[in-house]
C-alpha cells in the first residue's frame, strides 16, 4: 500500500480545498459539464441559463450554483464528476449549500 500511503495526502488536500473553496468546485464543475458532448444544452435547458450568460467573465454565483444544482440533481453525471476529480460526492452538495447560505444571507 505504499502507493495509497502517498496519495493520501494529496487526495486529502484536494478535498478539504474543495469543502473550503466552493467557487473552484463549481468553476470544475462547469469544465466538467462543458466538457461533455451535450453537457452545455443539458445545462442550459435544466437552469434556463444561456451559454452567453456562462461565458461572461466572471460567472455570477448565482451561474455557479445553478451548475452545481444541475450536477447534484443528475447522479450519472455526478458520479463520473466525482470519479474524475477524485471528490467525495459529498463535496458537491456542501458547495451548493456554500451558495444556498450565501444567498439568504441578508444584503450588506
């Protein structure tokens, strides 16, 4: 298991960077899904988000969440995104809830 012993590490940091950084989890979410032959007119027809609108620089958070929202409400796309990013499926969910919290939170 030497091999496992060495990529622990790594894998870790991958994750706890993940839970702490959502807004780069759903950036790699949105090269995942673009990625994918249909992937963009799937996005698009579930959140109602034009691909002009995701091509502005920088997505919103609300452009965020909405890929986020349509990779966990998908679990094959899910699933091959997480086998991919070496990701707990729980990472993504906890960086939609990043997004949730952020939206109810009152205006400054």
């Amino acid at each position: 298991m030497p091999a496992l012993d060495q990529t622990w590490p790594a894998l870790r940091h991958s994750w706890m960077t993940a839970l702490n950084q959502p807004e780069i989890l759903a950036f790699r979410a949105l090269g995942f899904v673009r990625s994918r032959p249909d992937g963009m007119a799937r996005l698009t027809s579930h959140s109602g988000i034009s691909e002009g609108d995701l091509g502005r620089r920088p997505p919103s958070a609300e452009q965020l969440a909405a890929v986020l929202d349509f990779l966990v409400t998908n679990e094959a796309l899910l699933r091959e995104f997480i086998g991919q990013t070496a990701l707990p499926v729980e990472a993504a969910y906890e960086a939609r809830l990043h997004f949730v919290r952020r939206q109810s939170e009152p205006a400054r």
